[in-house]
C-alpha cells in the first residue's frame, strides 16, 4: 500500500507518517528505486498508524506508545497511571487559574504576574528546554552559503586558468570590482539556486524519505 492511501485510510499527513516511520513505531518495507525510498505498507502497518494516532490523540507520549509496542502487557498500565497523572495535573490547574481573568490585566507581562502564584514549582515545557538540532531553514541556509563559496572558487579557478592575463590585470588595475560584478550577474544566481535546491533535498530526507 502507497504513502497517498495510507493517508487516505488514517486520516494522517504525509509528513506525519513519515515522522511514525523516523521513529520507528512503524517499519513499512522500504525499498530503494530511481535514487529514492518507496515506502510499502500492510493492512497491520495502517492498524498500527491509527492506534497511534488515536492514543496520541489521547495524550500519551511517543516514549509511551514505543513502550506499548515493545511489550503492551508490561507497559500499557504504566503509561496509562503516566497519562492519568498528567490530565489530573491539567485539570487541577484548570482549577486554578480558571478564575483569572485576562480583563484584570493590562498586558502580557501583568497577566503573567497574576499567573505566577499559580504556577510556581512547575517547569517548563520539555519542548523548550531542549535543543533538537539544526532546523531545516538554518540548514537550507548552510548549504546555501556553502553552494556560494564553492561556486566563488570554481569562479576564481576559470579566470585563473582560462583567461588572458594581461586583459585581467588591466581590469584589475582599472577596477577590482569588475570581477565581484561579473560573480554576481552570472555565477552568484546559479549558487544561489542550486544552494536552495541542495538545501531542500537535505532537509526531505533528514525526515527518513524524499
């Protein structure tokens, strides 16, 4: 079974899907043609992209669910008390601050000031107390620069090899810039591109296939 109608029959993303099998709640066969991995899928493969979006659903926790997988009689109740503890948490701070109202407030900062008592002792998001790594933005933007550079010293390579040095040296003795000028009218665009496309292609397969 293909990516389209997995999504059809799960109700999931394709980018999600994808993001099950990087972290292998579920091994679809894969095979590798024309440069790209397909993805194929069984009928148990779907069940198991529906219980898992279902119980992520629920509240519980990639780590959870894995534990599940891996051994459902030894884990399912702890990762249940696990989820019981956190909905009985948010709802006891439902209870708390329901009583807040935001009209008693001016701003951000005096809303968190009337919040504060309330939330002292707990911490904060695991998600933001964790660095996971180089975004895909900062990534297409590396290969980018790198596209540049490489391209700038091909650049300097064929005018060092491949041209007439008395005209080069005339150029450059009237104005250096001509050669920045040319970089960037000609060869600058291409990296540009080309940086942007590598930059792309990267930040695809980081997420397991194109």
């Amino acid at each position: 079974m293909k990516m389209k109608e997995v999504c059809a029959q799960t109700g999931l993303t394709e980018r999600a899907v994808r993001f099950y099998v990087q972290e292998k709640l579920v091994v679809p066969l894969a095979q590798r043609r024309g440069g790209r991995t397909w993805l194929d899928f069984s009928p148990n493969h779907v069940d198991r992209l529906k219980a898992i979006s279902t119980l992520r659903k629920a509240g519980f926790t990639l780590e959870e669910i894995r534990a599940m997988i891996e051994d459902f009689q030894k884990n399912a109740s702890g990762a249940a008390f696990s989820l019981r503890q956190r909905l009985q948490a948010a709802i006891d701070a439902y209870d708390k601050l329901r009583f807040t109202d935001t009209a008693q407030a001016n701003g951000m900062e005096d809303y968190a000031a009337l919040l504060e008592r309330e939330v002292e002792g707990r911490p904060i998001p695991e998600s933001d107390r964790v660095h996971t790594g180089m975004d895909s933005s900062k990534l297409e933007a590396f290969c980018m620069v790198w596209a540049v550079y490489f391209m700038f010293r091909f650049y300097v390579f064929l005018l060092e090899h491949f041209s007439d040095y008395s005209v080069l040296l005339y150029a450059a003795s009237w104005n250096p810039l001509v050669f920045l000028l040319l970089f960037a009218v000609i060869p600058l665009p291409i990296a540009l591109v080309l940086g942007s496309k590598a930059g792309k292609w990267i930040c695809r397969h980081l997420e397991y296939i194109p």
